[in-house]
C-alpha cells in the first residue's frame, strides 16, 4: 500500500485521476468523494475495472485542508494540472498539485514525444524550502532556477528533456504547490508498463483555407487540463491519456470558437482542424495588442517567450512586456515571435511605489529605481518622477519611446484615504501634465481632466500575471498604426489618442464628429452643426451604445441584440469632447485581474477616446 497526503481547497471541487492497470487494485481516501461514471464510490473502492477513473474530492471547506490517499498495486493515482501558474495578486483555479508538508514524494512525468522542454514551478506556502531533485532517463537535471526577485512567489526553471520522462523526487517541509506549466500528467507511482497516451494533432485555418495562429484548449468536463498556443507554420500534436476530451480553439475574442469532442485511446493520435471565422474585422492599417503584461522578470509566471506566443496566438498584434527587472527581460529577449506586419514583441519597465505605478514603453535600457513598499511615503517623490522622465528623455535619443500611468484611484476613498495610497496616482497628472497615456482607469476621473481641456490617451490593458488564463490582448488597445506595425508608429498613435480599447468577447468601435476621428480636434464655426458618428461590431449581441460629451450621456441608442450598428448623434453647442462607449447583453465581467475598475461592472466592452471639439472665435 502506498500513501500520499494532499492539499485540497475547499473553494471548487478538487479533481484527479486514477489509472487501474488491473481489477483487484483499490483505492482509499479519508474524504467523500465521487467519480465521473455516475455511480457511488464509497469511501474505500475495492476491485476496481482496469481503465481510467475521474475522481472529484467536493468543495465544502473555506480553508485548504489536508487529505490522505491511500491505494494498492494497480492503481497510479495522478493530477493533470493544466496549463499556468496561479497568478500573484488574486485568487484563481489552481492549475497545480498541492503537497501536504512532512513528507517525501517522487512525481513520475511522461513527456509528450516531441516535447524538448519543460517548464517546472513550485511556491512553498512558507516554512522551509522543498528540496526538489529533477532525473530522467539520463540521469541526473541541474536545473537553473531563476531568481527569486522582489513579489515574485515562485521558483521556476525551464528544463531540458528531449522527449524522456521526468522524474521529481521532493522532500516537502510545509504545504508547497507545484505544476509543469505544459499540464504533463504528474503520477504519484510508477506505471508497469508506458503510460496510455494518445495524441491530437492540432491545425487552425481561417475561412480562406490558410493556416492560422490559434490557442487549443482541451478540457475534461470544466477542467482546463491542457493548453497550446499553435502558430501558423507550426506542426503540434498534444499527448493526452486515453479518455474523452473536448477542445476548444480560438483566435481572441474578434473570431468565432471552434469546439469537437475527442475520444483517444492508447497510440492513436486524432486530427482537429479548426476553421475560424472573422467576427470583429478591424481596417487596414488598424493592431491590436496589451501594453501592460508581467514575465517572470517581475510578479508574473510564465516565461517571456510564453507570453509573446500566447499573444499571438490569442490575436494580438504586438506586446509589451513591462517587468521590474528589465535588464535581465531584454537578455532573455522580446522578439522571438516577431514576423513584419504580423507581430512585434517589446520590452517595458513597470516603476512601483506607493505614490504611482507607471510603465516605460519600449525602453532600452532599465532604470536604477527601488523597490518601494506601498505603505511607504515618500517626500520627494516629485524629485524622483522628475528625475525618471529626464532619463526616458535620453532613451528617446535611442530609440522611440512612451510612458503611462497606471491604474489611478478607482473611488473617492482611495483618493482620500492615505492607507489606500496604492491606486492614488491621479494626482500625478495633474502636476506632470509630460502623461499622455493613463491605462485602466475609472471614467469619471478621466472625464473630470478631459473636462478641465487636458488630452489624455484612455487605455485598457490586462496587466496581466498569467498568460493562461488572462491572456495577453484580453483586454486591449486597437491603435492606428497605418502603413507599418513599428514600435514608433504604435507609440504615435497611443500618444495621440487614435486607438480605442475593448475587452472580451471582442469589440471594434469607432467614433467621429464631421468626419474627424479619434485623437484629432475638430474646430468649426459658431452654430455650425457636430454630428458625431458611431460605428460598432461586436462578437455578442450589443445591449446599448451611448455617446457622451463633457461627462455626460447626450445619447443612449439601444442596440437590441444587435452585433453591427452605426448611429448619429447631434452633439450640444458647448461640447469641447466626445466619446462612445459600448455595452453587451449580460456584459459584467467577472473580477479576474487586480486592476478591476468600474467599467468592468457596469458592463461596458469597448470605448473610444476623444475627439476634441472647439468653436472659432
């Protein structure tokens, strides 16, 4: 008999596996819990079928809780993690196995045949440090564990394993969750023979017949266990025990979904050619992407090159990776999936301290900045912030270059409550007026400066921590780019307000007043008519668009379940600015990044920036 012991949250139900090679295995555990097959499994299973059982421990606790396996020869349990790492800054599904402390384990992993690398991750919940040791077949892996750097919970390494299975030998001291980001199963014993593995090979085309870049997401009833960001010129099969399986793909909200369900058994590899359509067409000269996103080289879990795939293949055009340790960032390097006129990668540098948080874009080098709490204040942060915006003066010399403010307060009680000073940095534009750009903000707070005549460019980003589950371009800018996708021709058209931002399911809106669009001023003749222009598509039935001017709604147009409109609205004779805003049917969003504003809650999907409006003298 052999034991493990485990660490469930009581938040969702907890699932795992058991592979039962023949039929006097059993398998026990000191908690209900039920299988897949629809009939009752007490709490000891004796005499179990050979074949591949579901098993989910039911949530009912609030905390984490111990729990203790016990099974016999012929029967493995193992965990399929899926795809990520829990991200720092909030709580979600938790895509990784959870070990009990005061113990010592071995992990068998089989790697998929192609499979060259693996990337390992664990986050001690503290205590001591697991003491971990990587083999495979070969012997002996000296991973090389990443640093440790400030607010970053996990250790990671990316290891090589040319297609042999891994074994991770543990010796836990206190509670530690770890997961192998691909989703590899992880057995708790070792098969009698090679594990039962099938293979689906994964292909997207859009409706032309051409490959497509696309994110494949397999999933056993409402788990994720599985998860590949496929581009175009690539040939991907994914290994999976044998079971039943549905997959998903798709290209980021602005394409359709595609869904087939998989049946593998042991050796076959089975083909899902997904065809996607174009929901949301954006015009020529028009990109996509995310100017807030965290690596590894911060806060965030995955790796660089994780994150630019999955940019691309979830339908952006470029991205910023803004991480605290940007030096080590640009060495790892941003442009691996590069491809002119498909995909530009960038590096960033995110500045925290209690007073503001503020990203460089596209900065070539790394600012000297500590690390400062955000319960500290400090007296001469204007000296600082004076001194930051000299030196991104000089990197300009270099090369083109942007900076933004980030996330400023969302409600009147951080404004006026030191202790909440963390999203308190609206006062930063008022005396810096050098920002151009301000990014998931509350729109009052944006309003109140547009109304004061300030031009500030409105953004939505993800900032996002985990490129699986809030993928880069989640939650985005469309900007105007023209002839070229260049880091100049993107950071002009942040800077000058021609973009506009939308969320998932995907969005385009479009706004213009006489034929001038975003960005621009519209200067006109006492009593000359403004006639403001509206144009939407949305992946789901819109519920409402409104126009607004001077902070106020002149406009509210329903849309009725519609996923096209235009619209005019005649706007008053003192307007100096307007906007369009877009809501969908049931358009709430559920809080899955810690930067959730307003705008979120009320169910808007997309906005506009301004177009400025003045009257001649």
């Amino acid at each position: 008999m052999k034991e493990f012991r485990w660490m469930f949250s009581g938040k969702r139900d907890a699932l795992i596996f058991l592979l039962v090679e023949f039929s006097n295995g059993y398998f026990r555990c000191d908690a209900p819990f039920r299988c897949e097959n629809a009939f009752a499994i007490p709490a000891s299973a004796e005499n179990m079928k050979p074949g591949i059982y579901r098993i989910w421990l039911p949530a009912g606790e609030k905390e984490a809780k111990e729990i203790c396996c016990a099974w016999g020869d012929g029967v493995i349990p193992f965990v399929m993690p899926g795809p990520g790492i829990t991200p720092s800054h909030f709580p979600k599904p938790e895509p990784s196995l959870r070990l009990a402390g005061g113990q010592d384990c071995t992990l068998y992993v089989p790697m998929e045949k192609g499979q060259k690398t693996a990337y390992v991750a664990f986050q001690k919940q503290g205590g001591a440090e697991p003491e971990i040791c990587l083999h495979d077949e070969g012997g002996e892996i000296q991973p090389d564990w990443l640093p440790v750097y400030p607010g970053m919970p996990y250790r990671c390494a990316r290891i090589p394993v040319s297609g042999k299975d891994l074994q991770i030998s543990a010796r836990i001291a206190s509670p530690t969750r770890l997961t192998v980001w691909e989703g590899n199963p992880l057995l708790l014993d070792a098969p009698e023979e090679s594990f039962p593995m099938g293979g689906i090979r994964l292909l997207a085309r859009d409706q032309a017949g051409r490959r497509m870049d696309a994110r494949f997401e397999v999933y056993v009833g409402r788990e994720l266990v599985l998860q590949r960001d496929v581009l175009a010129h690539e040939d991907c099969v994914a290994e999976l025990p044998e079971g039943a399986y549905t997959v998903f793909v798709h290209h980021g909200g602005r394409f359709s979904r595609f869904s087939a369900h998989v049946s593998l058994r042991r050796g076959d590899v089975v083909s899902v050619e997904a065809c996607l359509r174009e929901l949301v067409s954006l015009p020529k000269g028009w990109a996509w992407g995310d100017e807030h996103i965290h690596s590894v080289f911060e806060d965030g879990s995955p790796l660089p090159d994780m994150i630019l795939r999955a940019a691309r293949a979830t339908g952006s055009n470029y991205a910023f990776l803004t991480d605290h340790e940007v030096e080590d960032l640009i060495k790892f390097g941003v442009s691996w999936a590069d491809e002119p006129g498909v995909f530009v990668g960038m590096a960033g540098q995110e500045i925290v301290c209690h007073e503001l948080h503020m990203n460089i874009l596209n900065t070539p080098w790394q600012i000297p900045v500590e690390l400062m709490r955000p319960a500290q204040v400090h007296g001469d942060i204007c000296e600082k912030i004076e001194g930051w915006l000299k030196e991104i003066g000089r990197m300009k010399e270099r090369q083109p270059v942007s900076f933004m403010l980030n996330h400023p307060s969302h409600s009147e009680a951080t404004r006026t409550n030191p202790s909440l000073g963390y999203f308190r940095s609206w006062w930063v534009r008022d005396r810096f007026p050098q920002f151009k750009i301000v990014e998931n903000f509350d729109f009052q707070g944006w309003f109140d400066l547009l109304n004061r005549g300030e031009r500030i460019t409105g953004v939505w980003t993800t900032d996002s921590h985990d490129c699986s589950r809030l993928y880069a371009g989640k939650k985005g800018t469309c900007v105007y780019v023209g002839d070229a996708l260049t880091p100049e021709n993107i950071l002009r058209g942040l800077e000058s307000g021609h973009c506009f931002s939308a969320r998932w399911p995907g969005a385009a809106i479009f706004l213009t007043v006489n034929g001038v669009g975003m960005g621009d001023k519209l200067c006109t003749k006492p009593g000359e008519t403004r006639v403001a222009h509206v144009s939407v598509q949305s992946a789901t039935p819109m519920e409402m668009v409104d126009v607004v001017a001077n902070g106020f709604v002149v406009a509210e147009i329903p849309a009725h379940g519609a996923t096209q409109m235009e619209a005019d609205v005649l706007l008053p004779e003192d307007a100096i600015w307007a906007v369009a805003r877009m809501r969908v049917q049931g358009g709430e969003w559920p809080q899955d990044d810690h930067c959730f504003e307003p705008l979120m809650t009320s169910g808007f999907a997309a906005f506009t920036n301004p177009v400025y409006l003045q009257r001649e003298a």
